[in-house]
C-alpha cells in the first residue's frame, strides 16, 4: 500500500522552504529562480501495521510523513564549539565555532578580514585540528609571507589556491578539516552555473554549496565577504539567510580600531562587540576597551563628557563629544557619528523645551570618540551634557561618568546594570557616576553615585555653574 500520491513538492534550492506549487520567487528568502521540482518519496508502511487496533492512518496525499522528534532525545554533542584562539572573536560568536554552522564575515576591502581569517585558522587549528584555507584572492606564497609576518604556527594548516567550492567540497569529504575559510565569496564559483565569480548566481549557488558542505562534514565554515558602497553584504540579500551567523568588521581607515559585530547569530546573541586593535603583527584583541576609547580625551575641555554603556555583555566607558556653534546659514543642521541622528534630534528636541536653551538657531555636531557606534540610550545623558556643556562652554565636573536614558518630558529613565557601570567607571578612575533617580540602589557603591530625577536636575549635578540653565529652569 502506497499512502503518498506521485504528486511533486517544490523545494527551495536557498532556504529549503517546501511549496505545493512552483513559483518564481520563494515566498520566504525572497531569492528568485531557486524553486526546484523535488520528486516525492514513496512511503510504504508494513502490511497489516495497525497499532493499537487503530485503523491505519492514511495521510493526505502529498503531504510528507513526518516524525515528532521528543526535545529530550535531541543530542547537542555536536554543538560543542571550536574556540579560535581569539577571545574576542570568541565573544562575538557566543563562544567559538557551532560544527557544521557557516559563518559570514563582512567588511569593507582592506579593513582587515583576511588578517583575522589566516590568525582564526592557525588559532583552530591548534585547538580543533586540520584547518583548509582557500583563497581565491591571494597566492599561497602570499600566504606564506603573511602568515610569517604574523608569526602563525603552522601545524595543521593547509592552503588551497582556488575558489572552486565543488571541488572543496569533495576536499573537505575527504580531508575533514574542523574548519574551512573561503576567503572570498566574490571569489568563488559553481561549476554548474553560468557567469563570472562575484555574479549574483555565482555568489548565491556558492554559498547554498558551502552551506551543505558545512552541514555535510560537520566542519565549520567560514567565508569572508566584501561590503558593497551601500552597506549590504556584495551578493543577493540570499546570502544573509542561507548562513548561520553574520558578522560584521568594522573601522576606519587610517586609525588602529576594528570591531567586530554580530549581525545575526543563529547560535547566541548579536549584541556583543569584539575589540581589535590592527598592529604590524596582525590583529590584537584589546583587553582594556575603555581604556583605549578615553586614551584621547582632554580633561577639562568643554562639550566633552564620559558615558558608561553596556555593549553587549561587557560595560564600556567611553568619551561623548559634542560642538554647538551659531548656524550661518537658513537652516540648523544635526549631526551625528557612532550615535543615532534620530535621537539626537529627540535630545536637541527636549533640551530646547525643558531646560529653554535656543539649539534652534545652533548646529549641534555629536561624536562618540575612538570611532565607536553607541545603540544603547544609557549614552543620551552623557550626550545632552557634551551639547549643553559645548553650548555654555562649561567643562562637565571633572571625574564624572553619566548612564541614563532620557525621555521627551526630560525625565531620566532607569539604567539596568547600574552596579556594573559604576564598577567599571570607578575602576577607570570616575570618582563620580551620575544615575536615574529610579534606578538600583547600590548599597556601599552609593557613596560614589549621585542621582537625578530630570535632565535640569542632571546640569545641576554635572555642570554646577551658578547662572546656568540648569539654575534658571528651577
Ligand atoms: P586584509 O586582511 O588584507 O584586509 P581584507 O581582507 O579585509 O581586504 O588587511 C589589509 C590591511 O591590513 C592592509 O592595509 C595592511 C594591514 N595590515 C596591518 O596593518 N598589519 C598586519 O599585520 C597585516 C597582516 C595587515
Ligand atoms: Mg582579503
């Protein structure tokens, strides 16, 4: 007895969604033309199978068969991660390498992803065994020269000079490396489609095939990707969905700082920020962050002042600069980098309103040193005290460190982590940490804390000039 009817399923080639008719698009990754016809598997039950005395159960037709899997018997040995040697990297991927997982790694050409990927492979394969590194963008005297400059061990660590993916995949079945970098995906190419590496097809059929490659061996694997002028990952959207795990190197160039972000992580969160630091010798984790983000800050300056951020998992205090200067032309202008433009337009909004200080006729330029991005609101109550600080002119109190969120009546929002914050400001030498009247009550570390209930109250506390806004607005 046969319980399936010869009826098709269509199958996306990208994300494996199933549909009971063809179309053009998949209607879950979007990917166009990746619909193919998947034959259906018959399903023959054993004659006279009727448990229980219950009737046979008769499925409808071209449905599949499937099985409850109980939560219980699922076996996560195979999630155990590969570290890389690199406890920053480490970080941001919750933890190493998942086997079988692919991971994407983005990045404007030249930041320094290749220098990342060759130290993560001579790192895995100390720790994990056999590493292939396959390069479509470099020779393997290349390599050899970078690897020597960076002073890499090289037991374990193979080198293949192409980006042919089937033929590393009959590789990697073979070989079973723990991890595989394909360095890059522009660079790479599917015997079985048309058009030049770096073409959408190319780049999208490579990387479904690293994907059942990865899944397939059980190695992880790890590509590296260029950004586009527009800021997406070079390739079809597709490429996002297919991979685990997206991670993003970000920097400027001309200056040493490279973080490391989660865009997507299939296997933990995508909050954690991974800190490097670019040197003659390859890329260095920064054990000290806050350190290195405050090395530049001119104490007693105005329109400077210190905020302490939770990034992930990690507190960080970081310098918050601001320049408030009379506008010249019909319309003010916001400015605002490594901080969110809406917000600070939220910010000059209720400054303007509560506390009476004209922005309206001001440019405000914010800037959150040492190239950093700041999305956590904790920041805007540093960053109102650099505006209103630059604005009057008037440093903020020297040793004074602000967390708090800031709302559109110019109440102060409560801080999670607040002993956090203050611990690590007051570790970095911040006498004084400037908190949300309603956040945690810290016990002893009070002593180093004062509270506000609104931003006047906050100026008060910060910037305690007789005459000031802060002054006025009682
Ligand atoms: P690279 O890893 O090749 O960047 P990507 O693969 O993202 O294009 O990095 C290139 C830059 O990094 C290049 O400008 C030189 C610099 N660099 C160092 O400063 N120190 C080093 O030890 C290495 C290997 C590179
Ligand atoms: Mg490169």
């Amino acid at each position: 007895m046969i319980t399936r009817a010869a009826r098709a399923t269509y199958t996306c080639r990208d994300c494996g969604h199933s549909t009971p008719k063809w179309t053009g698009q998949c209607p879950r990754c979007e990917a166009w033309n990746s619909i193919d016809e998947k034959s259906p598997a018959l399903s023959v039950p054993p004659v006279g199978s009727s448990r229980g005395g219950r009737a046979p159960v008769t499925h409808t037709p071209w449905t599949d068969v499937i099985e409850p899997v109980a939560l219980n018997d699922i076996s996560t040995a195979q999630r155990i991660r590969t570290a890389t040697g690199l406890p920053e990297l480490d970080r941001v991927l919750g933890g190493g390498f998942v086997p079988g997982s692919t991971v994407l790694l983005g990045g404007d050409p030249g930041i320094g992803k290749s220098t990342l990927l060759l130290q993560t492979a001579a790192g895995a394969a100390v720790t994990a065994g056999r590493v292939i590194y396959s390069t479509g963008e470099e020779s393997p005297d290349q390599i050899k020269l970078r690897s020597d400059r960076l002073g890499l061990t090289r037991e374990d660590l193979f080198v293949v000079p192409s980006g042919d993916v089937v033929s590393l995949g009959a590789l990697a079945d073979e070989f079973r490396p723990s991890l595989l970098i394909v360095d890059s995906i522009q660079t790479s190419w599917h015997s079985a489609v048309d058009g030049a590496p770096g073409s959408i097809g190319q780049v999208r059929q490579s990387a479904a095939e690293l994907c059942a490659i990865a899944r397939r061996t059980g190695a992880a694997v790890v590509l590296a990707g260029h950004v586009t002028k527009e800021g997406a990952i070079a390739g079809p959207k597709v490429l996002e969905h297919v991979v685990d795990v997206v991670l993003q190197m970000e920097g400027e160039t001309g200056t040493p700082l490279r973080l490391l972000r989660g865009v997507k992580n299939r296997y933990g969160a995508t909050d954690e920020l991974g800190v490097f630091e670019m040197t003659g010798d390859g890329l260095r984790g920064v054990a000290e962050p806050s350190a290195m983000f405050l090395s530049q800050r001119q104490p007693g300056a105005s329109g400077s002042a210190v905020a302490t951020v939770i990034e992930g998992t990690r507190p960080l205090t970081i310098e918050v600069q601001a320049l408030v200067t009379p506008t010249q032309s019909t319309s003010s202008r916001r400015t605002a980098a490594g901080y969110d433009p809406g917000r600070l337009h939220l910010l000059v909004a209720v400054i303007s309103k509560r506390l009476k200080i004209p922005l309206g006729s001001q440019d405000v330029v914010v800037n959150i040193a040492g190239g950093l991005r700041i999305s956590e609101p904790a920041a805007d109550l540093a960053v109102a005290l650099a505006i209103i600080s630059s604005y009057m002119d008037v440093p903020v109190r020297d040793g004074l460190s602000a967390s708090g969120e800031i709302g559109l009546g110019g109440e102060l929002r409560a801080v999670h982590q607040a002993a956090r914050r203050v611990g690590e400001a007051t570790r970095l030498g911040f006498d004084l940490c400037l908190l949300p009247a309603g956040s945690a009550d810290l016990g002893p570390a009070e002593s180093a804390v004062v509270r506000a209930a609104t931003l006047a109250d906050a100026v008060r506390a910060a910037l305690p000039v007789p005459g000031t806004a802060g002054e006025r607005s009682r």
